[in-house]
C-alpha cells in the first residue's frame, strides 16, 4: 500500500509535544528520549509518526492508537 501523507502540525501543540516525547527507540533500547523531524503518514489504515531519536537519531515510529486519533480528527 502507498503512504498517505499528513500534516502532524495539524493537531493540537500539547498532542505534538506528548508524540514528540513519549517515544521508544530500538537503537538505545529506552522509552521517551525523543523525537526529531517528525513525519506522520497513513499506511495500511494505521497512522504513524516517524522521526529521529534525539539520542542516537536513528528512526523512531510511534503509531497512533485509534481511541487517541477520534479525539484528535473530530
């Protein structure tokens, strides 16, 4: 399936503070380090946020659970 791009600077500044930190990163093994350069997109019918880890800035993907987009897109 193709990505669907989509404009994380859309929601809400507490939301994109929340996504940019509350992160894991396979790299350094440890939760909310952080996240750089985010990209959210659609794939597969599942949304994701995909940036750089702020410690080691290898990628870091935080999929967005659906319960918190319906709050978010209505």
């Amino acid at each position: 399936m193709e990505k669907i791009e989509r404009d994380f600077y859309l929601r809400d500044p507490e939301e994109q503070a929340d996504f940019l930190q509350q992160t894991w990163c396979n790299e350094c093994q440890q939760v909310d380090l952080g996240m750089t350069d985010p990209v959210e997109y659609e794939l597969d019918g599942k949304i994701a946020i995909e940036g750089k880890c702020k410690k080691c800035k290898s990628t870091v993907t935080t999929e967005i659970a659906s319960e918190d987009e319906d709050d978010v897109w209505q």
